[in-house]
C-alpha cells in the first residue's frame, strides 16, 4: 500500500527544568548572565538550549535529548549544550525540513532576563541557521510560587514549526 506523502508542517514543543545553586554560572542559550546563582545538571544546564533541542527532535517524533545524549554518559559531563541543539538541526535537514520558526519562554524569577533578550536571541538564532527575527524569546517570572518563584529553578519552554523543503515523498 502506498505510503501517504510526508506532510508539509510538523509542529514540536519542549521542556526543561533545572535547579538553581548558588556559584554556578547562569547560561541561557549560550549566554552567560551575571548572577549569584546558575543551573546544575550534567552538562552545563542551559535549559533553553534544552527545550528548543526537544522541540525539534518532538517535532519529527525523534525520542528526546536523553535518549541522544543520555546523562549517564561521561562524553556529556560539563558539555557545551550547543553541541544538542546543533545535533538536532542536522536531523532535521537529514529529514527533509527546514526550520520555520522558533519560540520560547525562559520562567526564572530573578535575575532579570530583558537586558540580555536580544543576546540571546541572536545567540540561539545563530545556531539554528535563522534570522534573529524567527527566533521568539520570552521571559516570565512565576510571581514568587513554586519551586520557581521560590528562587531554586529555572524552567523554558520552546515550540518549533519545521517546513517540508521539497513537496510530497
Ligand atoms: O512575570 P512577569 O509578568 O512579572 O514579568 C514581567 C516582565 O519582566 C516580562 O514581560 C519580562 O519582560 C520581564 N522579565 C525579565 N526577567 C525575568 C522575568 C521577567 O526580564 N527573569
Ligand atoms: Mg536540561
């Protein structure tokens, strides 16, 4: 029976959540924010590079950034989040689709974020391939509830829109 044509959109959406602790650097799609507080994790926790990775992979039913890039692995300890993202770009054309467009939401209760929007925007676009203005970045703050109003985590949250470069197969 005939396969039915590759459809011409795919949408993806992507999570993460990583704790706070005082003396860790704060890193934010690739930027370094000043702050006495940063993110913890196996890598270096940048936790926007994470969920737009997860997008992109959800978006062509690809697993998630564990099972590429497993936490138990020694390879990953420290790693440049940079590499996931960029390792989630290449699936992505290996499949046959572009990168319409990005957006995101960084919910971190302090320090502010806005000062450095358009840093990390240009940062998160330059390893996508896209112009800055593809690229949506948002920030929240959780309005002092939770473990992210409290101060001891940061959450994002990124959905992608990947357009079929050739129609049909
Ligand atoms: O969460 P809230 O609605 O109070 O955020 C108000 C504004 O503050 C946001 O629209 C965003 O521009 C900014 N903000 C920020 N850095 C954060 C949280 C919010 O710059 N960590
Ligand atoms: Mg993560």
């Amino acid at each position: 029976m005939d396969q039915p044509a590759a459809p011409q959109f795919r949408i993806g959406q992507g999570w993460d959540t990583h704790r706070l602790e005082a003396g860790r650097p704060l890193i934010l799609g690739g930027i370094t924010i000043p702050s006495n507080a940063g993110l913890t994790g196996h890598s270096d926790a940048d936790v926007l590079f994470h969920a737009v990775t997860d997008a992109l992979l959800g978006a062509l039913a690809l697993g998630d950034i564990g099972m590429h890039f497993p936490d138990s692995a020694p390879e990953w300890k420290g790693a440049d989040s940079e590499n996931f993202l960029r390792h989630a770009v290449d699936l992505i054309t290996k499949e046959g689709y572009a990168l319409a467009n990005v957006d995101s939401t960084i919910i971190l209760e302090q320090p502010k974020l806005k000062d450095f929007r358009a840093a990390i925007r240009d940062n998160v676009a330059r390893v996508l391939g896209l112009p800055a203005n593809r690229v949506g970045v948002k920030f929240k703050t959780a309005e002092k509830v939770g473990p992210v109003g409290e101060g001891r985590s940061c959450e994002a949250q990124a959905a992608v829109l990947l357009s079929r470069l050739k129609p049909g197969g």
